[in-house]
C-alpha cells in the first residue's frame, strides 16, 4: 500500500438511531388538583375535630346548668357519683366526704377498680374501699373483663378479691374488649356474668360505652343486667338500651383526688337505688 494512502479518506458517520422519547406525564386539571386537595383537607379537619377538638369544645362551651366539680351537671338527676382506680393515685377520702358534704350536689357512690383479667390486683383497691366505706360512701367495686382470659378464671379472682359487705352496690363488669368475636365474648362474658350472680345473690352491672354495647352487646341475654352506660360530650346518652347509670364525664375535678376522675349520675328513684345494694 502506498505511503499515506488513505489517511485523508474521511470516515463514514455512523448514524446512531434517535432514542424514542418518554411519553409525558398526564398533568392534572388544576380544577381537579384544588377538588382533591381541598376533600383531603375536609376529611383531616372533620377526623381532627371529632378526635381531638369535639371534647373540648363541649368543655369549653358554655353550661346553662349547674357547674360543680369542674364539669356541667346534666338536669334532672340528683344522684351522683365517680369511680376511680389506681390512676387517681392515693386518694384523701376524708377530704373527699367533707368536699361532697359541703357541696349543693353531694357525690354519693364510689365505684372502684379491684380487678382485671385472672391475676391483676388494683394496687389501691383495699385502701380505697376501706377509707370509702369509713367516709360514708355508698362503694360499688368492679372488674375490667379481659376476653382472651378464661371467663371462670376472671370471676375466682374477683369472688376471691372482692369481699362485698351489706349496702354496697352489687358486683360490676367493665367490658370494653371484643376479643375474637362478639359470639364469643358474649358466651364467656355470660360464664363469668352467672358466676358471680351465683355468689353474691344479685346481677351483676355491665358497664360500656353505647357503640360498644350496641355492636357487641346487642343480645337479649344481656337485657336483665343493669347498664352503667358510658357516652361523653353529650346532653344525653344515646342509647336504646334502658340505663341506671351513666358515666358523663371523665374530667370531673374533686378536693382530695389529685387527678381528674369520671363522673356519673343514677337515674330512678331511691327504691331504685337500693336494688342495686348488697341485701
């Protein structure tokens, strides 16, 4: 091949194919954009206020009644009373009865937590119903049922804790937990609820809240028991279930109890009262 022969040959371009490009993304309305945001905004608000906000807002309205203990008296009820648990701390109850005495709305009944499930013990339970009873209170004491605990289990440890004198309240369920299902807490809840019918000689109260009672509790088994019925931020409670007692508040502030304690109210007559007294 000759000297230099070629170099000044020009190269072939290669052509390299155009890359076929992306697809552009769709681009929302702005109308569309300004409908999402502001539904998103709507339903935040609307959780935030029903979660967080409604109770104090009902707090902070103002009572057309009567305010005793920090809170709004609903009308017509002349009974009252609180229950409290090792989460109010040591209580004065000295201070307490003397509190209550002084007052136009004197509280009346004490209702205590003694026990939860088949081993847990309120660590303030015999101090409290010792210095209740003392004080003069009429005192009520209850059990937090645990459904996933054997139900004959959960009323030996009550019946062995609880020892009910003459004038107390008869026995009480708190029953906030579904379990597996509402079938099955009904059947054992029943075990337990006779168990300790069959000890003290008297129906046990059933405590929850109305949703609570209306989607777990609903059947007619549970219609002879009397309802301690828990709904707050409401004039009444609404439920169709007929109630003796019903728990209004749980920010009730009273002299000798450190912390905010719930409030309740009996309805019915003294005779009504009275029935649900140890004979």
């Amino acid at each position: 091949m000759p000297a230099g022969k070629g170099k000044n040959k020009k190269k072939k371009r290669v052509s390299v194919p155009k890359k076929k490009g992306r697809k552009p993304f769709y681009m929302m309305p702005d109308w569309l954009h300004w409908l999402i945001t502001g539904a998103i905004i709507v339903l935040i608000s609307i959780c935030a206020y029903y979660l967080f906000l409604r109770p104090y807002f009902y707090r902070w309205r103002p009572c057309k009644g009567t305010k005793e203990y920090g809170v709004c008296l609903p009308s017509g009820y002349l009974c009252y009373g609180i229950d409290v648990s090792h989460h109010q701390g040591k209580i004065d109850w000295d201070r307490v009865a003397l509190s209550s005495a002084a007052n136009g709305y004197p509280i009346r009944f004490v209702i205590m937590k003694a026990t939860e499930g088949s081993t847990f013990t309120d660590p303030e339970f015999l101090d409290n119903i010792r210095a209740a009873r003392a004080a003069g209170f009429v005192c009520g004491v209850y059990h937090f049922y645990n459904p996933g605990t054997s139900p004959e289990k959960q009323a030996e440890h009550y019946i062995n804790t609880v020892k009910l004198q003459k004038g107390d309240f008869v026995p009480v369920v708190d029953v906030e937990r579904t379990g597996r299902s509402s079938e099955d807490l009904q059947r054992e809840l029943l075990v337990f609820l006779k168990a300790l019918e069959a000890h003290y000689g008297a129906k046990p109260v059933i405590y929850s809240s109305t949703k609570f009672r209306r989607r777990h509790l609903s059947g007619p088994a549970f219609d002879s028991y009397p309802f301690w019925v828990a709904h707050y931020y409401v004039s009444r409670p609404e439920t169709d279930r007929p109630w003796l007692m019903w728990q209004f508040s749980d920010h009730a502030s009273v002299a000798g109890i450190e912390e905010y304690t719930d409030f309740n109210v009996f309805k019915g007559s003294e005779a009504d009262f009275n029935s649900l007294r140890i004979k």
